[in-house]
C-alpha cells in the first residue's frame, strides 16, 4: 500500500504542490484518477473520506486521516513530515507563503474560470501579478534569500516555504514564457531559488513526470486556453 492516496485531476495545477511535498519527503502515494475524483464528489458528505467540495483530497493511510483544501494538505505534511521551521515566526511566515501561493493560483485562472482572460483583462492584472512576485522577492530579502544561495526563510534545507515556491513558479514559467521572463525581471532571486529548489533531483523527476503524463497542461479547460490565447503560448 501506498503511503498516501491522492485525489486529483489529471493536470498540475493545484496537486503539483502536494505531490512536491510527498515526492520531496520520499514518500509514495496512489492517483486515485479522474473518474474516482468525479464519483468521489457527487458522494453524499457523509460518505466522503473528508467532507470536500473539489480536490485535492488526501488521505494519509498510516495515520488513517483524511484532508481536502491544498494549504490545509501542504501544512499538514510540513508538519508531519518535519518539514516545518521551528520558530513561531517563521512558521508564521511558512503558513503565510503557501495561501499566498493559493491565492495566486486563484488569481491566474480568475478564480477557477469565473471569466476567461482577454488581452485587456491580461493587461489589468500584470501590474498585479508583478507584485505578486515582488512580494515573494522582499520576503526572501528580509529572511537570509540571496541571488544565487541560499533558502527563502534562511533554512539549511528546503523547507515548506522553499518547495510551495519552486512549484508555483516554475510549474507557471515551464508552460508560460511570457510569465518566465515577468518573473526573471520583478523577482530575480524568487526566480533563481525556484529553479535551484526545482532542480533537486526529486523535484526535477516529479517535473519530468508531469511533462510525460499531462504534456503541456496546467490548469486545463476553457480558462488555460484563454490564458494560453493572451500570452501566445
């Protein structure tokens, strides 16, 4: 048996994160796969693993637990993983960078798709997304992160806040050149601690899986494709 079971849709997106968690914590665990993620969520409530209305939902079968909501997902493996800091602060600031990270995700597919992108809207949001990424540059800056070493919150190894980073940019700049070169010119140190993080050999087989299995994916249906239509990718 797998250490964890993890329900979500075939496409990056929001469980890349949860799988850089577990592939990084060598851990193992068992795509339920599109057609169970769809039964699972028509089961009444009280029938599910864990109340949920859309994955990622994961189930930890040592511990017999079950968990939906990605920030909730990733901060209950920091914590059982020791993948969290010690201090409150830093905690703090861990928990603050993974809904940071969620929140961004919403931002880029307008809220799962409630409109789809045009050139204007595209426009509108760069100004946003560019301090979006500053935000990730002067939170490193405050906490030790330098242009070619070093961890975002000042840790010897990567940690939570390192691996949510390297996932949420390089999963977007890998499939979108337009946002590759936004980032390398509002967030130059984001940018490089994402690829260094990336580059950790768990982390760039998890990434070469995910180019096998979803190709050039990222969010999937009518909103990445307006997104791909703006940025011509």
């Amino acid at each position: 048996m797998s250490d964890y079971d993890l329900y979500y849709w075939s496409v990056p997106f929001r469980g890349q994160f949860v799988r850089a968690v577990l592939a990084h914590a060598g851990k193992t665990w068992t795509e339920a796969g599109d057609a169970a993620i769809s039964e699972m969520m028509g089961a009444k409530v009280q029938n599910m693993p864990a109340p949920f209305m859309g994955p990622p939902l994961l189930i930890d079968n040592k511990a017999e637990f079950a968990i939906a909501q990605m920030p909730a997902i990733i901060l209950y493996l920091g914590e059982t993983l020791d993948l969290m800091p010690r201090s409150a602060a830093l905690r703090a600031l861990t928990i603050k960078v993974v809904n940071d990270a969620n929140d961004v995700i919403d931002e880029i597919t307008l809220d799962g798709g409630r409109e789809m992108w045009t050139q204007a809207r595209w426009r509108d949001f760069t100004p946003r997304l560019k301090k979006w990424m500053s935000i990730w540059e002067e939170t490193g800056r405050q906490h030790g992160l330098k242009v070619s070493s070093g961890f975002l919150l000042g840790g010897e190894t990567a940690g939570i806040a390192d691996i949510v980073t390297a996932t949420l940019w390089t999963t977007m700049t890998d499939r979108f050149g337009k946002i590759a070169d936004i980032l390398e010119e509002s967030a130059p140190m984001t940018a490089g601690l994402s690829r260094r993080v990336a580059d950790l050999p768990a982390l760039a087989k998890l990434a070469a899986k995910a180019r096998a299995d979803y190709g050039d994916a990222y969010c999937g249906g009518q909103i990445e494709a307006s997104l791909r239509k703006v940025l011509g990718a």
